[in-house]
C-alpha cells in the first residue's frame, strides 16, 4: 500500500513539472493503481445449450481495475474461482484416470484448438466461456440496457438494477454480460461519471448509452446495423490498437505462464490471453517446449500435466506404427524419390546448430526418418524441400519426436501458414496479399501491375520457407509463434509480407525498377532486416485492417479460423465484391 500510495505522488508531481493544467491533473490521478472501482459477483454470460432453443448461464464475478490511467474490467468465471480456492486450500492432481483420448479426426475448432475429446468433459464443454477482459478506454461502445417493470423481485433485487451490458469493441466484436441480480445502475453510473471524466484528454470521450427495455436474453446483432450507427463512435479504436500494436510486450517466460496462465495442475484455462501474450511478445525459448503445443493445438488447454503425458505416449505409440509399416512396405518409385529428395536437404538443414553438430542428439538421423514417416503416412502431400525448414526447428525446440512429427502435420495440413510452392493454397494467398496492398498500399499495387509483376515474385520465398532465409533463426521462430498465436487473424504471415513492402518498397516505387531488379532488391534485404520492428509494423498494419468497415470478400476469410475468442461474436465487417457484385460465390 505505502509503495502505491508513493507512485500515485510521483506521478502527480510529474504532471506538475510537466506544467499539465491543474484540472487535469487532479482528474488525471483520482484512484491508485491497482485498486477495484466496481466488483459484481454473478454476473452472467450465456451460451447456447446442446439443444438449440436451451440457454446455459454462466456465473462470474466481474470487475473493474485503475491501472496507469485505464480502467481494466474482467470476468472470472465462477468455476474458475472454486479451481483456484481449492487448490490454495488442498493441492491435489487430477486424476490421470479421466485423461484426454485421441480424436478419431484430423478436423479442429473454429479456434483453431485441437479437435481431442475427453472423457470427463460433456459435449457442451467447448462451450464454457473463458475469462473475458478488456480496456475500458479503448472500447468502441459500452450500451447498458435496463430491464423494463417496477417493483421488487422475490430474490430482493430491483428490476430497473437488472439487465445486461453490451460492449463492442474496435473490431466490431460484441460482449454480452447479464446482471441478473442488480448491480447495473452502480455500473452505469460509474461509467458516466467517473471513468468518462477522468479519461485522458487524448482520447476521445467513451459515451454510455442507458437505457430502459424488455428484458431478452439473446444478443444484439453481431455486425453493425443502422441502431449501432445511431449511437455516438465511442472510444479511440484505431489509435488503441495503434498503440498497443506498437508498444507490443514483454516475452513470455516460463515462470510468466505458470502464474498467470495455468492453474495448480497446469491446465489452461485463458488460452486467449495466452495467444494475445504471444501475439505482442512472442516466447522466451525455455518456455517453447510447454507453449508451442497449445499454440499449435496439438493438446487440449484444459489436459492437466499428467494427461499430457498419457496423451503424448499415446502420440509416440501411433508414430512408432507408422515407422513400423513404413520398414515394412516393399520401396517403389514414389518412396525411392522422397528417399533421395529427403537426403539431399537434411543434410544442409540448419548446420549451424549444436542439435546437428553434436553426433550423441543423432539429430540429422531423426529428422531424415521423421520426414521419410510423415511422406509414407501423407501420400497426398508427400514431400517438398520446405518440409525440412519447417520440421527442423520444431525438432530442436521440442526435442520429441512424436510431438515434433505432429505439430508439423498439423501445420502442414492447416494450409494457412505453410503451402508448397505448387499448392493451390499459395496461390490463394498471394491473391489475398495482391488484395491487401490494393486495398493498404494502392500506390505500390498499381507500380507493381505498371511493371508487369502482378504475382510478387519475391514473396515467394518468404511464404514457401516462412522468413527462414530472411532473419536469423532466433527471430524466425519469434515471428513463427507470434502467427501461431492465431490472434485476430490466422493469416499474420501475409501482414508480416506487407511489413516488409510497406518497410523497403518504397524504393522500388520511386526508381520504378523493373521486376527483375525489384526481385533481387529484396533479396538482398535477406539477413539486414530486423524481426523486432517488423512485427510492430505488421500488427500496426493489422489494427488497421481490423478497423476498416467494409473489406473485399478476397479478405473476408483472415479472421474466420482463429474464432471471436474471449468475445461473443467474430470480426463482422460489411463484405463487398468490387469485381462481381451480383454473381459473387462468397455473398450468395
């Protein structure tokens, strides 16, 4: 309390030597960091049932935080504050008897989570909302909604106190809390007369809609209609995420995950805000091993330690099946092949690293017979060049063979971060890079048409070997888990591809370089570019992109896989075709 009490009077005293006017900087600093300004136990969040017209309410306890200026609300969900209670009170395992099984599919999750089953979850588990939380002074609108009536209920609670809460934010996405047992006036006025007057004079004034209406337990529309537009635009939401975007975050440590992530038994129960973590900082490499697996999706958040481990020697029992009719099958052409194409690059995978170098890891050998396992199970896709660059460091961060060999095929399979250079994916997806630069850089799309380079020649290779040759492998991998985090969008890398362009093409532009001039310009840029201010660039990009209303339906699928996360609806901008409007496949 005393070190609080000491940071609140320095900061006041800066603002007096910043010379801030005397209004300000008494309304600038009313609370202390850290303190609760409005708590609310059992507060609702509602989820749809396994029958479609039931609805399941989810109980939390929702509050709301000063820090430096913002105001932090969050939701807890009431399970999750039992787990906890009862782990502080009597630490216990889970049972290893009740453990994660292998799902029968190869299919995920609109998340982008793994799609296993569990034994001791219900069919409606996937549906259990996670903690929510948001900055109060970045939000787009906040619209409390009374119920109707008078009079007193049987619980005691005052009708006009109930309602729900709707919070939108940047992104168009919704969040909906119900008070079911009073507490919303004390919000709203909260809201009116505090944090309004106390915002910065930098940001915009956050306006909060009150009103009185027929109580409903379904949801306003997800995607904005002419009643959203009738309200005041409330909060800065492309300078918020600007600002955050920029600012990014510290790396996740190991010691980081465990505190703030997962619980006594190490199950994951905001795997959101671990995404977001990762988004804006990316993974200190000691905590790679333990991360990259949810960030990929091979376990399920909620597995506990010890059904990680019954599912990971589940995982090397089915690999070692594989290797086992692999040995077995007479060779014919397609095997000979893969043979010597997997020889060929293994042996100048990442030479350079201590796993290849040190003869006791044998780590050359099980790279080769992982890659030569994944073609003989995954005749369909085979074998390409860029399978080795992107297996390699997946073997020396994990350092398991099985967990390795999945989280490749997962990746492979996905088509959204790897394509071959010859997959109909690739294709896909410079046509969605074309689209973003004519959408975010029109400048730089008509020198490219002017020139005759519509197909981006040289991100070629950044897409067909994921930056790979571009940075050193330490800042690979940091821009490989920030587009495994499936934050805001499942398709980062192409935002990572307009950094670079939005970074260095201004040269081209200006010299008017021809195609081939231009495409040995950026790769000469390999190895002198830094991962670090590209990453700020892309996900300032991204805000961007984010905050736009209207987007082409080329781009309308960025945002389809990684799902709403913490919210309840996705990012819904308007979708238009500007080449066929009235014929388009996506609108129909």
């Amino acid at each position: 309390m005393a070190s609080a009490l000491y940071s609140s009077l320095k900061q006041r005293a800066g603002n007096l030597l910043r010379k801030w006017p005397l209004e300000q900087q008494l309304r600038q600093s009313p609370y202390i960091d850290g303190e609760i300004v409005y708590s609310k136990n059992n507060v609702c969040v509602h989820s749809e049932g396994q029958v479609a017209t039931e609805t399941v309410h989810h109980q939390g306890y929702l509050c709301i935080e000063y820090s430096k200026g913002d105001f932090l609300l969050k939701w807890t969900p009431n399970r999750r504050l039992k787990k906890q209670a009862s782990a502080d009170a009597k630490p216990e395992a889970k049972s290893d008897a009740q453990s994660p099984t292998l799902s029968t599919g190869s299919s995920s999750s609109s998340d982008g989570t793994s799609s296993w089953a569990t034994a001791s979850s219900g069919a409606d588990e996937h549906r259990r909302p996670s903690v929510f939380h948001c900055n109060l002074m970045a939000v787009r609108r906040v619209l409390l909604s009374a119920e109707a009536g008078s009079g007193d209920r049987s619980d005691g609670s005052i009708v006009e106190d109930c309602g729900h809460a709707v919070i939108q934010s940047s992104e168009w996405q919704l969040k909906l809390l119900h008070f079911h047992r009073g507490g919303l006036r004390r919000l709203a006025q909260l809201l009116d007369s505090r944090l309004d007057a106390f915002r910065p004079a930098r940001r915009r004034p956050c306006y909060v809609a009150y009103s009185t209406a027929p109580a409903s337990t379904s949801p306003p529309p997800a995607a904005p209609t002419p009643a959203f537009d009738a309200l005041a635009d409330f909060g800065p939401a492309l300078a918020g995420a600007e600002a955050e975007a920029e600012a990014g975050g510290p790396a996740l440590t190991l010691t980081m995950f465990q505190r703030d992530f997962a619980d006594a038994d190490g199950c994951v129960e905001d795997l959101t805000g671990l995404r977001r973590a990762v988004f804006l900082g990316g993974v200190e490499p000691a905590a790679r091993q333990r991360v990259w697996p949810l960030l990929i999706g091979l376990y399920p958040a909620g597995a506990s330690d010890g059904q990680r481990r019954l599912l990971r020697g589940q995982l090397e029992s089915r690999l070692a099946g594989i290797r086992e009719r692999r040995l077995a099958a007479a060779p014919d052409e397609f095997a000979r092949r893969v043979e010597a194409a997997v020889d060929r690059d293994v042996s100048r995978a990442d030479r350079d690293q201590a796993f290849y170098s040190d003869g006791d890891s044998g780590g050359e050998q099980r790279l080769r017979e992982l890659l030569l396992d994944f073609a003989f199970d995954n005749r369909d896709l085979g074998y390409v060049q860029a399978m080795t660059e992107l297996l390699s460091p997946l073997l020396m961060v994990l350092n398991s063979d099985a967990e390795a060999y999945y989280c490749f095929e997962r990746l492979v399979r996905a088509g959204h971060f790897f394509s071959a250079p010859t997959d109909a994916g690739m294709d896909s997806q410079l046509n969605q890079l074309r689209h973003l630069l004519l959408l975010m850089r029109p400048g730089y799309y008509e020198y490219c048409r002017s020139i005759g380079d519509p197909d981006l020649l040289y991100c070629h290779r950044w897409m067909i070997l994921c930056f790979k040759r571009e940075f050193p492998l330490e800042e690979t991998l940091r821009l490989w888990e920030c587009c495994w985090a499936h934050c805001v969008t499942d398709y980062f890398h192409l935002f990572l591809c307009l950094a670079v362009i939005d970074a260095y093409g201004d040269y081209c532009a200006e010299k008017r370089l021809p195609a081939d001039e231009a495409l040995m310009y950026f790769s000469q840029l390999a190895g002198r570019m830094e991962a670090a201010p590209l990453l700020r660039r892309a996900r300032r990009l991204l805000a961007r992109f984010r905050a736009l209303p209207a987007l082409p339906c080329a781009l309308a699928g960025l945002c389809h896989r990684c799902g709403p996360g913490m919210w309840d609806s996705g990012h819904l901008p308007i979708v238009r075709c500007p080449d066929r409007p009235h014929s388009c496949s996506y609108l129909r």
